[in-house]
C-alpha cells in the first residue's frame, strides 16, 4: 500500500498543480480581456481556445452578466480554489492513510 499511497500523493500534485496553471490562465485571459487584444494573436487564440469552452457553459448556466461585467471568470476561480481544497486535500489525505 506504500506505493499506491506514494502514487495518489504524486497524482494530487499533479492535479493540484495543474488547476493552479488553469487558474492562472483564466486570470491571465481576464485581464486581456479589460483591453483590445488583437483576435488573431496566437496568444491570445490560445487563452480563449483553453478557457471559452468552460466559461461559456457558466455563462450558459447561470446569467452572471450585471451592468456588462462577466463574473463567469470569478466563479471558475472560485470553482478551482474548490477543487484544490475538496479534491487534492482529500487525496493527499487518503496517501497519507495508505501510507501508514
């Protein structure tokens, strides 16, 4: 059970590190968002590529749009901090149980 539970804790950091990536890139592509970028950058195709597909499905979900401010990138941080407290710290602590 030593390995399985060395794996799970590598796993969760690997998660956790990820979604702070993806966290960073939806910041990221909020602040581009506050001025004119130029559509076909390819930095700037990339932000939107990674991050419209889940924004638009909030946006979809729940109308978060008030006074032309978008809070759908605020609720997908929100939505990240969750996951890196719910999901990593719960596998990390069940590493720690199959480590012992």
């Amino acid at each position: 059970m030593f390995i399985m539970g060395r794996l799970l804790e590598a796993l969760a950091t690997v998660v956790y590190l990820v979604l702070n990536l993806y966290m960073w890139v939806v910041i990221i592509r909020a602040l581009i968002s506050w001025v004119n970028p130029d559509p076909y950058n390819p930095i700037v195709r990339f932000l939107y590529a990674v991050t419209d597909p889940i924004l638009n499905a909030i946006r979809r979900r729940l109308p978060v749009v008030f006074s032309g401010i978008d809070f759908s990138p605020l609720l997908l941080i929100l939505a990240i901090y969750f996951l890196q407290i719910f999901l990593v710290q719960s596998m990390r602590d069940l590493a720690y149980q199959l480590i012992r």
